[in-house]
C-alpha cells in the first residue's frame, strides 16, 4: 500500500467520472458553452462553413475548405506567404465560433477570420485594423496566442508549459472546455469518499474537505473553514463569505480583466488574489463612471455592484451548470425585486418593479425589461453582446458632464442626453440622487487635469463606503503626482481590509521618502495576500537600504520570489518583457534592461517605447553604432513613427 505522503493533493479525473452520480448536473453541462468553450473540430463541433468559399480583408485572402477529412484554413495573411494550416481546435460555440491552428509545433494561435453562428457567414474581428503579419496585434502575434492569452479560460487543468529559451510551448490539459473540475477541484478524492460510502481515511489527502474537495462551493460542509483563507480577499464578513464569496471568486477567475501570476489554471479554490491581479477603472477599460467600454468581462463590473455589497452571488442568477439565466425575461429579477420580496436579502425594498409605475415604458416592450436600463450591452468581437453588470441606476444627467453613456440614450439614440436627464427627473421628481456627487464627476475632471482634481481623488479613496475598486481606482490615478503628503494619506489604507485597495495605496508610496517607505511597507511583504505581497516587493524596488532587519529581509526575498516567480510566468508577453527590462532599468544593470527590451521587440515591433529606450541606452553607454543599427531596426518596424526618425538624426543616420 502506498505511503500517506505520496497521497499530496487528489488528481483530476474528468469529468465523465462525474456523471455515474450526477446524472442531470452532466446532461446540463454537457449542452453548456462551458462544455464548448474549447473542443476537437469534428462534425459535431465545427458549424463554420468550410465548403471553400473564400473571405478577403485589407488585400489578404483566406480560403475555408476540407481536406482527407481535416478542417484547412489557407491564407494568404502570414509572415512569408500562404500558408495552409490544419485546425486544431475549436473556440466556443454562439454566437461566433473561432478556429485554432499550429503555426509552429505546440504554438496555437487563435485565427481572425471567425464564423457568426447566427448570420451564417465568416467576418474579420477586427475589420477597420490594418494588421500586417509583422504587427504584434496580428493573429499570429503574441496578443492572440491561445496558449498564453486564451487557453486558461477555455481548458481544465491547463498548464501553458513556456521555454522562453527555446521559445516552444509544451502545453498540456486535463480536458479542453471547461469541465466539472475547472470549478469543483480535481475530483479524486471525492470519488473515493463516494465510492467507500464513508469518510475519508485521515492522512490520506492534503486540503480537502468532508467530501473530499479543494474547494466547496455549496459550503454546506465545513463552510467556515474552507471559507476562511478568502477573508484577507474581501471586505465581507464570515457569515456571506460562506454564502457567496467562494463562488464569486472561483467565477471571476476566468470571467474578468486581470494579470495572471501562473502559467496555467490555478487550483481551483485558490482565492482570486492569490492567482490574479484585477484590473481596475482605467482609461480604455471602462468610462469614467465605471461603465464597461473595452473587454473587461463581469467580476470588475460587479465590485460596483449594490447587488455584491448585498450578498447577491452569480448562482442567484445563472445556473451553474447550463450557464444560463435561472428565469425568462423579468422573472430573473423578480425573484427578489418584487412585492413578495426575497428572506435571503432583507434590506431590499419589497415593493412592484416589474410594472410601468417604476419602468415607465409599456409592458412586454424592450423598455419595460430591467436589463435594459439597469445591465448596458455592448458588442464585443463584433457580434457577441456582454451586459455590464454593475446594476446601476440610469444617470443621463451624468451624461451631460462625464460623457460616459447611459442606458436612455442607447435606445433613444435620435435624442440627447439633456433630454433623458429631464424625462428621468420628471418620473422621480424626488429623488436625492442627483444631489449627490457621484465618483464619475471626480473621475472624469481628473482624466483631463490631474492636480485640479488632488483632493477629490484621495477624498474617494478615503471614504470606505465606496467599493473597493473605485477607492483602488482613485489611488491609482494620483501616481503621477504622488509626493509625500499623498504618501501620508494613503497610509491608513495600507491596512483596509480590501486587498485592491492596499495594492493601490502601495503603490502611492513611491511619493514617500525611502526611510518612510520602507517603514511603511515592511509590513506588508508578509500580507495573507499575494496580489499585495507582490505590490510591496515592487515597492522596494530601487531603494537604496543598507540594513534591514532579517526577518524583513527574508520576507523581501519571499516577495521578490512571487514577483519573478510571475514575470518568468509571463515570459511570452511583450507587457512583461517591458516590466523585466524596467526593472533593469531601476537596477542599473543595462545588460538585463537592453535584453529584456529586445525580447519586447522580437515579440512586437510596434513598440516604439522599447526601441526608443534601446537606443537610449546604447547612446548612454557610449555605444554609437549599436545606437545606430537599432534605430535602424526601429524604423523598418515603423517606418513613421517621428521621434524615431528624430533619433536617427540625432545619431547622424
């Protein structure tokens, strides 16, 4: 019999194995887009129509056809000319289906050219981008590589398996899709404790619960425990973190905008934190109102939500296992937001919502359902509508002065916003609402003058009554004027119970003299949270400290081992080359900056930063012709780009 030790932690073991006992949980995921997220093309899984038809984009042609019963994809939109490629793999299933081929052994790339299930016809993602084979943005650049950008979310057990010294992708996964242990855990321990029918031998497994899980996301058995790690991740008490938090975490793992710290799935049941770093209200991402307005999917959106300060979980309103909505129409919101109420969530009013008297838009119209007023869609990947889901109040009113959009005017598009903000204001004439000052006002005055704003900004992020990201947000958009009166203010917030927030205030330190600094963000190298231990590494980042106290010290070296235990992660993104060669850079050691920077290049010549920062550094170094010959390089990649061309003449070129 084998020793206890080598039992560490359960194997996954598919999901097949899952429906001997969970017959109709199998059948629902088995019609899911979760089980479609990621399949092998066959007759079954291919929809697109590859019967040789052709679909030219910006001068490039790319045939769709069969072949000795493969799916090929030839095109002329390649680095050194057509090419055919065999499909490998099939990305989801409606509303666009998008197709995986090899360009290299191991390396997937996720192909442009995609096929709209509902119009029956093949499109281009990214129609009005004029993307040459060469560009980073390119499909068979890094930015779309499934190993590294899409897999994770698409697999079960996905391991990406990066050589960056042999730049060769060895991946693996468990199963393709997203199976029953991508959310419940590998499941061997489970199975046994199902098959002995009575509990599991003690010492036999590391981190599982009664019925042998990693992670439980019912929390009916040994819910506390479980649940308990998640406190340092949230600013929930105990008692809804075993109602909600696990769920929501395990969830936004994949359905949010977030900077991966692992090269592959994290184990299921590892807190959100501790795997990911979550983006927050940036320009480009979302409006100065926390609207959505890039791809940034659902967990950033519902941070802001009423309905996640509440308690609401997904579960309430999606089945987990057929992903879709628990009711028709209205009736997912009437669950709760009707006269009868709901026990589950008592500080909601009971009262009718689901009547013109509140909607104010004629029954059974586009304008009486809560989704279009209270969950904005956009389109993203050119046909696939995504709803935000902040749940937030129309304020066209707001409109007239952050120019973030509003749900009136997305339906009333003949119409202003001046107009919305008066019929809103002659429904509720008694609202407080708009006497309020809303964050997006701050937001948007800060997004064009920065210092105007000073105040305002660490005002919000002071006031612990707003969700987390939007005070993370706050912080965040003063770095570029931090100084130590900033530093000092942001410091109470390094102990906030919100993980998002200490992150930001850290960061804000940089405003702090190093004795200060350092002081201050000791602590925080051994915070339960990864996210926040990484900050503080980067805190430390080019401090001149002759002495710290060992322990401080040995906690340093543990943080500055998750930080590049991440960036090695990463290797394969220019976006952490640039972070590598910054680093360099603050280090003084020019070698590692240059080739770091180098690495940036090869990956995307569009990145004129690191060009430029190249030939800078080669000119600092005394080394003219390395100067010379990389600006040269430069300019072939962006043959326009003016300070560029500047260099070059400055370089007598």
């Amino acid at each position: 019999m084998a020793h206890a030790e080598q039992f560490d932690r359960p194997n996954y073991v598919g999901s097949q194995s899952c429906g001997n006992c969970h017959d109709q949980a199998m059948q629902d995921w088995q019609k899911s887009h979760h089980a479609q997220a990621w399949t092998e093309p066959s007759e079954k899984t291919v929809v697109g129509a590859f019967d040789g038809r052709s679909f030219s984009h910006q001068g490039m042609t790319t045939r769709f056809r069969r072949k000795d019963g493969q799916y090929i994809i030839e095109t002329d939109d390649i680095p050194g000319g057509k090419r055919q490629f065999p499909v490998v793999g099939v990305g989801g299933i409606a509303p666009l289906q998008q197709y995986i081929v090899e360009t290299e052994p191991g390396r997937m790339q996720s192909f442009d050219v995609v096929w709209d299930v509902e119009q029956e016809r093949w499109y281009h993602l990214y129609p009005d981008q004029e993307l040459v084979p060469e560009d980073g943005l390119h499909w068979s650049g890094p930015y779309k590589n499934w190993n590294a950008r899409c897999a994770e979310c698409h697999a079960t057990g996905f391991e990406k398996n990066y050589d960056p010294k042999r730049d060769l992708y060895q991946s693996t996964q468990v199963e393709t899709g997203v199976g029953c242990e991508a959310c419940h855990g590998p499941a061997q321990a489970h199975v046994e404790w199902a098959e002995a029918g009575t509990s599991l031998a003690k010492g036999k497994w590391s981190g599982v619960n009664g019925i042998g899980l990693l992670v439980n996301l019912n929390l009916t058995d040994d819910g506390q425990s479980a649940v308990r790690r998640y406190l340092a991740g949230t600013t929930q008490p105990l008692s809804r973190l075993t109602d909600t938090e696990v769920q929501i975490q395990q969830c936004a793992s994949c359905h949010s905008r977030r900077e991966p710290f692992e090269g592959g799935n994290p184990l299921p049941g590892t807190p959100f934190h501790d795997a990911y770093r979550l983006s927050i209200l940036r320009p480009g991402l979302y409006h100065a109102d926390g609207q959505i307005l890039d791809e940034v999917y659902v967990y950033g959106s519902f941070l802001q939500s009423k309905m996640y300060a509440n308690g609401v979980t997904c579960s309430n309103c999606h089945d987990p296992h057929t992903a879709q909505l628990k009711a028709e129409g209205n009736a997912v919101c009437t669950q709760c937001h009707s006269p009868a109420g709901n026990p589950d969530f008592p500080s909601l009013t009971a009262k009718e919502y689901d009547h013109p008297s509140h909607t104010f838009h004629l029954a059974d119209t586009a304008g009486s359902e809560c989704k279009s007023c209270h969950m904005i869609e956009r389109n993203y990947m050119g046909v696939d509508g995504r709803r935000d889901h902040s749940f937030r109040v129309p304020r066209p009113d707001l409109s007239l002065e952050t120019r973030a959009p509003n749900a009136c005017n997305d339906c009333h598009d003949d119409q202003s916003a001046r107009w919305a903000a008066g019929k809103i204001a002659d429904w509720f004439p008694d609202s407080s609402r708009r006497e309020e000052r809303h964050f997006s006002q701050t937001f948007a005055a800060a997004r064009t003058d920065l210092r105007s704003q000073r105040e305002s900004l660490i005002m919000l992020a002071e006031y612990d009554q707003l969700p987390g990201i939007v005070r993370a947000t706050a912080l965040d958009m003063l770095l570029p004027i931090a100084d130590p009166g900033l530093a000092t203010r942001a410091d109470p917030m390094l102990s906030d119970p919100d993980p998002l927030v200490r992150v930001s205030a850290i960061a804000l330190q940089r405003g702090a003299p190093e004795v200060e600094r350092s002081a201050r963000l000791a602590g925080l190298l051994e915070d339960p949270v990864k996210a926040v231990r990484i900050a503080a590494a980067r805190g430390f980042l080019g401090m001149r400290i002759a002495y710290l106290p060992p322990r401080i010290n040995e906690n340093l070296g543990k943080a500055m081992g998750d930080w590049q235990s991440s960036l090695k992660s990463k290797a394969d993104f220019p976006e952490a080359q640039m972070v590598l060669a910054g680093i360099g850079l603050t280090t003084r050691r020019m070698e590692i900056a240059l080739s770091a920077f180098g690495e940036a290049v090869d990956m995307d010549p569009q990145l004129t930063q690191a060009w430029s920062m190249m030939v800078r550094i080669h000119s600092a170094m005394g080394n003219r012709q390395a100067a010379l010959e990389t600006v040269n390089s430069a300019l072939e990649a962006n043959p326009d780009d003016v300070p560029l061309n500047l260099m070059r003449a400055d370089l007598g070129g």
